[in-house]
C-alpha cells in the first residue's frame, strides 16, 4: 500500500496507537523523540510526534510543551505543515499531529539528487521566509530550522516541526536547556535568547547547506561547531558569488545585522520578476532533484527505508577534492596533458556527483579548459570556454568574476586560433561588461580594450584599430602615467596603425 511506503515498520518499542491515532511506521525520531506515520479515525495520514518519556517528566516541560505545540496550530500558510492536534496536558504519552506530506526533506533531497543552483536556492529559501512570516505572525520562533524540518513539494518548501519553539514572551528569557541544533543556531540562541532574527540566520544556513552540502560551521563536535559559530566567520566556500552576499549577511553574528523575512523576499522578487513562469518548479528546479520529490510517494519510487546513498559532501571530502589538489599540482609542474586528464576526469565526476551547475563542476571546466590550452590544443580549449561561459552567465551572471574570466578567456583564445573578427567581437563584448561591473579606469578594463583595439587591427580594421588606441592612450596616460610600461605600448600600437591607416 502507498501508506506503508514511508520509514520503517514499528517495534516492540513503540505504541501501537497514540491517542486517536493509528500507528503504521516509523517516520524518524531526534532528541525530542519518535515520529510515527498514523492514521487518523477515517483514511487521513498524519506525522505523529511523541515526547521522549524523560522529558515529559521534566519540571514544567508537560505544560510547556503543550502549551507551545497549541501555539503552534496558529501558524497557517501555504508553506507551513499545520499541527493539527496536540495531546492534552495529563496524558500518559505527549504527542502532536502534524498534517502528512509525503516529501523528502532537503537533506534526503541533496542527499538524493546533489546540490541546489542558485535559483533552486532561493526558490527554496523564499517559501521558508513565508513560512516564517506565519510562525512569527503566531508570536513564535521556530528554534530549530535545519534541513530535515524543511520538507519540499513540487508547490514549494513545507516547514515543519515547531513542537519546539517557544512564544515570543518568553525568548529572551536565558535557558539552560538550549534547544535546536548546532550549525544552524545563531549566537544569540546560543546563549539562550532566540528570537525572530535567530530563524534568519538559520534560514542563511540553510541556504548554504542548499547549495553545498555543508554547514557554514563545522567541527568535529557539537561544542567545536558551537565555538565558531560564536567566535568565528562562516565557511563559505564553494558558495555561488550571487548566494555569498545574502547568506554571508544571514549570518551576521549580530542579530540587528540580518535582513528581515520582507528583505528576503524583496530580493527573491528580482528573480521571480526575471522569470517566465514563476509558479512552476522546473523553472527553479534541475530534473534530478523534480524527479526525486515527484517520485517520493509513489510505490514505484525508491522507497525512503532503502539504504540512504552517501551524500555529496562525503565524495567531495574523500575523494573530488584530493584529486582535485592532485590536478592542480600537476599543472604546477607542467604536466598540462596529466593536468588535462586529471580535470576531465574530475568534470564527469563532479556534474554526476554534484550537478552541472554547481561552482566546483564549473571550476574543474574552467581548470581543464585552461590546462588543455596549456598541452597544445589551443582550438580545443576555446570550443570548451565556448561551452562553459554561457553555463557561467545563466549560473552566477553576466557580472560576476568567474564569468568575465572565461569569457576573457574564450577572446584570447578565439584571437590564439586566428579568428580575429571572433575575437574581436568577444573582446568589445568584454569592454562592455568589464567597464559596467569595474569600472572605466580598471587594469582589466584597460588591458580588455588593448585587445579590442589589436582584434580589430588583425581582423583587417586598420583604421577602426588607430581609433580605438586614440581613445585608450589618453586614458592609460591618466591612469597609470606617461612613463608606465602599458601607455608606451598603447602609444606605440597608435603610431604603427596610425601609419598603416595612411599608407592605405
């Protein structure tokens, strides 16, 4: 049956029903305690969540709890799985329902399918800050905002479990019974004083672990993560340019520094706002990871009790990133056909493991495109720039580093083959874009309207190259003086087509 489909079969451990529910299986358990699958008196499934014996006893947690977990059946939202019931205060066994959504949470997900793109990301992180708005509209904070309480559904994220938030009359009381889970609570948590802004953060984390597989802090304990989330600047490495602002922002250590839930949803407004159709997850998401959430509760799917597939992080630990230091120190002692090698092995690897679109995949592109040049193949490695720039401008954007890099690249290698006009094209693109995002004055800019001007020259343009270094010398004089290097060679580029023009 469909029902059964989900966890693993009760044992003599658990109950055979909880209140009015019926328990079929079991969905997963924490420090809190076990989550069953029931069914209710009719055919309806519900998420079950039954309080570990030891804490029930705890001085004033019975009333606490259900004082909370009755809070919580305030929160409502599209992006929210609403508490439904919760156990009244003298029962034998507290408990909360919760509705039943049979979707992989996201770190079954990124297990699953591999990482987010930058739009899955913020397609994921805009339905959890509407969730949000409605758990802090309740006068809740959620305290507990990771990637297992995050469920996705092809309609959008369901934020789950707020059995452990506390109302807002309450946060800034110190506790030393902390409650949420290291990586992703912020210092103020921490210290026993969650409030709104401490689900941002988790919210940022979350982004992060969306996009790398990762926590921004990682130790090997508990108390060595909770130590550099206090003291120390988030990892975020291997984060997309376009997600390092908003998320490094997120995790600001002071809660008066993040953004609030409206400004993250202003911004994923410039994205909606670029895209066709908004509403539909194949405009956010990659097939893979739609493939995974729309087979999640089917009985033909991989069920969810077949031995979990190692994460990414694990191969990218173990294996893609000591092959990767491994390419590298190849290319450094000039092997660049071994470093080629290397670089297209990884490229395979890391697309399977992590995803096309993932920055470490378009970084091993980037390596063996440059590394295939290096061995020779200088036609080789401008069609492999040909293909990856795009891949960069829809990945990171037009503006970001990584991509006026390659597109530099493709220009010189283009103008390497002997495709001037090609070259010449890419290289006043490149002028455009460089003078946009750096500015008119910067080295970069300067050095890409050398190239403008010498592409045109060699694409058989005399004249227009004696206009482009006339407009580059008074700039390059002023920038950087009559006597540097770089102006002599502009001055003496102006005199030879100059000459050429005229002899015409």
């Amino acid at each position: 049956m469909a029902d059964l489909m989900w966890g693993s079969p009760p044992d003599d451990r658990d109950p055979t029903t909880v209140g009015p529910y019926t328990v079929l299986r079991v969905l997963g358990q924490g420090g809190m305690g076990r989550v069953y699958l029931a069914r209710g008196l009719g055919t309806r499934l519900y998420a079950v969540k039954v309080i570990r014996p030891h804490l029930a006893e705890e001085d004033g947690f019975r009333a606490r709890f259900v004082r909370e977990a009755s809070a919580a059946r305030a929160v409502s939202g599209a992006f929210t799985a609403p508490v439904v019931e919760v156990s009244p205060p003298d029962a034998e066994l507290l408990w909360m329902a919760v509705a039943f959504v049979a979707a992989p949470s996201l770190d079954v997900l990124i297990e699953r399918a591999g990482v987010l793109p930058p739009p899955g990301v913020w397609w994921v992180a805009a339905g959890i800050a509407e969730a949000l708005l409605s758990v802090h509209g309740a006068q809740l904070v959620h305290r507990d905002l990771k990637p297992a309480n995050v469920l996705v559904t092809a309609d959008g994220p369901r934020v789950i479990d707020f059995g452990i938030a506390k109302a807002l009359d309450v946060v800034g009381t110190a506790s030393t019974n902390v409650m949420g889970t290291s990586g992703f609570m912020a210092p103020e948590h921490i210290r026993g004083a969650a409030g709104p802004a401490s689900d941002v953060f988790a919210l940022g984390a979350v982004m992060m672990f969306a996009a790398t597989g990762r926590a921004p802090f990682e130790g090997p304990s508990a108390g060595d993560v909770l130590a550099q989330t206090l003291y120390q600047p988030p990892n975020l490495n291997g984060l997309p340019g376009e997600l390092a602002d908003v998320v490094g922002r997120c995790l600001a250590k002071e809660a008066e520094a993040r953004p609030t839930l409206s400004q993250m949803l202003e911004e994923f407004g410039h994205h909606r706002d670029r895209t066709a159709a908004p509403h539909a997850a194949a405009s956010w998401l990659p097939a893979k990871v739609l493939g995974v959430i729309e087979g999640f509760g089917s009985p033909t799917s991989e069920s969810p009790t077949d031995p979990p597939r190692p994460p990414p992080t694990r191969l990218i630990t173990e294996d893609l990133e000591e092959r990767t230091v491994e390419a590298r120190a190849l290319a450094d002692v000039g092997d660049a056909a071994g470093a080629r090698d290397a670089y297209a092995g990884l490229v395979g690897d890391r697309t399977r493991v992590l995803g096309a679109d993932h920055p470490d995949t378009l970084f091993a592109r980037d390596w063996h495109a440059f590394c295939t040049a290096q061995a020779g193949d200088v036609a080789g490695a401008r069609d492999l720039y040909a293909g990856l720039v795009p891949d960069r401008v829809r990945v990171l954007g037009p503006d970001h580093p990584d991509t006026l890099h390659v597109v530099s690249q493709l220009a010189r290698y283009t103008a390497d083959v002997g495709d001037a006009a090609g070259a010449r094209d890419a290289y006043a693109g490149l002028v455009g874009d460089r003078t946009r995002v750096l500015g008119a004055d910067h080295p970069d800019t300067l050095f890409a309207r050398d190239w403008h001007a010498f592409c045109t020259a060699q694409a058989g343009d005399v004249a227009g190259a004696r206009d482009l270094y006339a407009g580059l010398v008074p700039d390059r004089v002023r920038v950087l003086g009559p006597d540097h290097p770089d102006t002599l060679h502009v001055v003496n580029q102006l005199a030879r087509y100059t000459a050429e023009a005229e002899a015409q």
